[in-house]
C-alpha cells in the first residue's frame, strides 16, 4: 500500500458534468398569493452566505477525513475546496458591486 493509500477509480456518481446545471440557492418560499414578495433582496443574500457556508464546512469536513486517514478521497477534498474557494470568491465579488451600487446612488443629485 502506497503512502497516499490505495487509488480507486473514479466514480461516475460523484462526479457533475462541467456543463450541469448549477445547483439552486436554498430560498424562503417569497411568492404569497398576492404575488408580491415578502422576503426579497434580503432572503436572497441570506440563502447566499448559507450556500457558501455550507460548502466550506463541506471542504473542511472532507479535508479532516483525509487528514485523519478515515479517507482516500484526496481529489474530492480538492474539488470541494476549490468549490468553496470559488463560492467565497463569487460572494464577495457580489458584495462589492452592491456596495459599489450604493456609492452611485448616493452621488446622484436629486
């Protein structure tokens, strides 16, 4: 046995397609019968930060794993590191074009 541990082919099932559909964002139910939306902009930005804390907890726990020995998934860990390093990165990028925003709007003249 190697020290890395013994190396299994990869599993179709845990693998996504580069071009499948990029998972939903968990949000609230914002559509009531009169068509308004009651949780908005805000509930949106919520169910942002809990994706990306989400997959950071996920990279974290898969790292252990390896650490520990209790895995040789090495490469998912790496990819789910990645993908929570790209989330993080996503949702500062949204961060500051919000605050960008803001700093426009507060420059116009009314």
């Amino acid at each position: 046995m190697t020290p890395v541990g013994s190396v299994h082919p990869l599993q179709s099932g845990a693998l996504q397609r580069i071009d499948a559909p990029l998972p939903k964002i968990s949000l609230p139910s914002a559509l009531p019968q009169t068509g308004a939306p009651t949780q908005g902009f805000g509930a949106m930005l919520d169910g942002l930060v809990a994706t990306v804390s989400d997959k950071q907890q996920v990279a974290t726990t898969m790292t252990r794993q390896v650490l520990l020995g209790d895995t040789d998934q090495l490469h998912q860990s790496v990819i789910a590191m990645q993908e929570a390093g790209v989330a993080f990165s996503m949702m500062v990028e949204v961060r500051n074009k919000l605050v960008e925003s803001y700093q426009e709007l507060m420059r116009m003249q009314v």
